[in-house]
C-alpha cells in the first residue's frame, strides 16, 4: 500500500519512496479510508502498475478540506523529485516558525 508505483518498475528505492509512503499515511489517517479494495498483493501490484490506485489518492485528496494539507499530500504522492521537494519545504518552515516563535514552557520541561 505504502510503496510508490516505481517501486513495481525495479527502480533503486531511494529517500522518495519514504516520502510517498508518508503521503499515503496522511491521505488514509486524514480521510479514515482504507484506499484500496485488493484482497492481496498481487491485486495491489496491478493496481498500483495500471494507475487505478493513484486515481483513488487523487479522490481521497480531493475530500481533505485543509488547502495545505491538500497541496502536501499531492505532493507526496506526485513525482518522487516533486516528493522531496514538498518535504524540503515542510521543515523550510517548521524551522522559519520555530524561530520566529517562542518554545513553550511544557515542551522545555522535556528538552533539558
């Protein structure tokens, strides 16, 4: 489920891969679906091989009402450049409003 489709092409499992595998995580958590029907891996692998599998994220995406949420969990699961780009961007900014914002008090409790 959480394999990208190049993943089914022999392709070299790279960093990406892990990146798509969390965009399917947020689109099943975020939308309560399963995303598939298949019985097996067998089904899944022709799933995933036809492009019946992206149709249903594609779907489920569209369901998310979160604009950012939307964008990000597209971009996981889009190319696998288009992949790291989106999680490059994701801790631009946790780090630019980590900075710009105070830590709290409850979270220093557990960082000394």
């Amino acid at each position: 489920l959480f394999m990208p489709p190049e993943a089914f092409s022999h392709s070299t499992p790279d960093p990406s891969w892990d990146a798509y595998g969390l965009g399917v995580t947020l689109i099943a958590l975020s939308t309560n679906s399963s995303l598939t029907t298949c019985k097996n891996f067998n089904e899944l692998m022709v799933e995933k091989s036809c492009g019946e599998f992206e149709k249903s994220l594609v779907a489920a995406i569209a369901t998310l009402k979160d604009r950012d949420l939307r964008t990000l969990c597209a971009s996981l699961v889009s190319s696998p450049d288009a992949r790291m780009t989106a999680l490059e961007r994701v801790l631009q900014k946790r780090l630019v409003s980590e900075s710009a914002q105070p830590r709290w008090k409850f979270w220093k409790r557990f960082t000394r």
